[in-house]
C-alpha cells in the first residue's frame, strides 16, 4: 500500500470515529449544532493527524502550527478531535454546554489546544492574518490554517481580512470554506448566493483550490500544495456535505442546529458502525 494510501485509511477510520463522538455528544448536551460539525469532519481531521505540527501535551509549544475555527458553532468535531489527540480526558466531551464544563457551546480558551475564543461570525480570517503577520514578525516557519463557514463568509469583515492578506502576501496562511451550501436559515444560494466563489477568491488575490471535504487523500495533496505556495495565501474551498455521514442529516437544514433524540442517535450511531 502506498504511503498516502496507508495514512488515508488510517484517518478514514479516525474521522469515523470523531463522527461517533459528535452525534453522541450533542445527544447527551441535548442541544448543539451538528450539521455544520459532521461536515467538518474530515478537514480538521486531516489537519490534526497530518498536516499540523502541534503537541498535545505542550499546547502553547512555539513551534506549532495554529489552528483557528472561524465558524464556531461547529466546536463539537474540534472538541472530538482535541481529544482524540490527546488534548484533554475523554470524559469531558459529555459536558458539552453544561455550566462550567471545559468545553462551552463555543470555543474558549479554557479548553487545551484552543487558540482563541470564537463563535461571532466574521472575525476569524482577520484573526488569522494576525496569528500570521506575528509568526513572520518571529521570524517562524509555523503556517496558521482557518476553518470558516460558507454561510459566514456573507460578512464584510471576512473580505476586509482576506484583502489585507492579499497585500501582506500572508503566505503561511491558509484558509479554508467549509463549503456545505447551508447556513441557519436555508441554503446559501437563497440567502446570499456566493457565487462565483472561486474567481471571488482569487480577484483578492489568494491562491485556490477546490477540493472535495470528504477525500481524504485530495484534501491531504491539497494541504501538501498550500505548503508550497508562496507570495500569496491559500484557501481551499472544500465541497462537503452537511450532516455528512448520517443520511436522515444530510443536506437538512433542520439539524444546523438541532441536537438528534434518542432515537435518531441510536439510528445515526447502527449507519456509523456500519461504515467501521
């Protein structure tokens, strides 16, 4: 098997298993947002268990890469992740937006391996650009990668970031759109239309590439290529699915932020364990 092949199978089973994790989460907070997290699944997975450079047992190490989730609302796989990572015990992803838990409905910087607090729509590119323009103030090798929502980048102050990074030539960022076509309120063509989202990106003068969420092996040669890149910052604008891996979830826009029953958990969970 070759050595992509092989990391490739490695992290479908992990990304499996973090889809586990965020269904059975959310049912027991009984509240969440699972769409927007299943969707994410496989891009902060590949992040986390390949691309980044990062230590779960130091989290301010300075040498690591920075990780920013833009769209907040979807803490529920990075908290999954985190953990898998070895970031935190386990047992606390079953204190999900309970009063005092380590991880709150949004991200907050109590919980280990979180940058910096975020959940309000629009700021986390600009966040970013900063995290990079203070690495390459360092004089660091360290990149900054951000997760936004596609429903998000409907706001001013994410193009405002992505023109300055442009003008910075912020090359060890790179962004990412988790492209799903749902927002809260219906499908992003309705609400806003983006398109054409790539000539958008690249009129600002970013580097892009379209890639498919839930390939893995695309979405590692994808990262690979941002790496290269230089003079200009990257986003990938990865195609997904929202709700992905659990077929009464996918594409309804009900479950953008609704946590599943009892019953639908038990369903979503038999459909994942059939995957395993």
């Amino acid at each position: 098997m070759k050595p992509l092949q092989e990391k490739s199978k490695f992290l479908k089973k992990k990304a499996n298993k973090i889809r586990k994790l965020i269904v059975e989460m959310l049912s027991v907070a009984k509240s969440g947002h699972p769409g927007g997290s299943l969707s994410a699944v496989e891009i902060i997975t590949c992040l986390y268990f390949e691309i980044m450079k990062h230590d779960p047992k130091n989290a301010a190490w300075p040498a690591r890469d920075r990780f920013h989730l833009s769209k907040g609302h979807a803490c529920p796989c990075l908290y999954a992740v985190l953990s898998e990572a070895g970031y935190f015990d386990p047992k606390h992803l079953f204190t999900l937006r309970k009063l005092d838990s380590l991880l709150q409905g949004h991200p907050d910087r109590r919980t280990p391996g979180i940058e910096v607090a975020s959940g309000s729509l629009g700021q986390g590119l600009s966040i970013a650009l900063g995290m990079s323009l203070a690495l390459r103030l360092d004089k660091s090798d360290c990149r900054v990668y951000c997760l936004m929502g596609d429903g998000e980048i409907q706001e001013g102050n994410i193009w405002e970031a992505a023109m300055a990074a442009s003008h910075y030539k912020a090359d060890n960022l790179c962004g990412i759109v988790d492209y799903n076509r749902f927002q809260i309120d219906g499908r992003t063509e309705e609400i806003m239309n983006l398109e054409p989202l790539v000539n958008k990106w690249e009129s600002f003068g970013w580097h892009v590439i379209q890639v498919d969420g839930h390939n893995i092996e695309d979405l590692l040669e994808s990262f690979y290529e941002a790496k290269t890149i230089k003079g200009k910052p990257t986003v990938l604008i990865a195609h997904t699915v929202k709700g992905k891996g659990i077929s009464f979830m996918e594409h309804v826009v009900d479950f953008h932020g609704r946590a599943p029953t009892e019953e639908e958990t038990r369903i979503a969970l038999k459909e994942l364990e059939e995957i395993d």
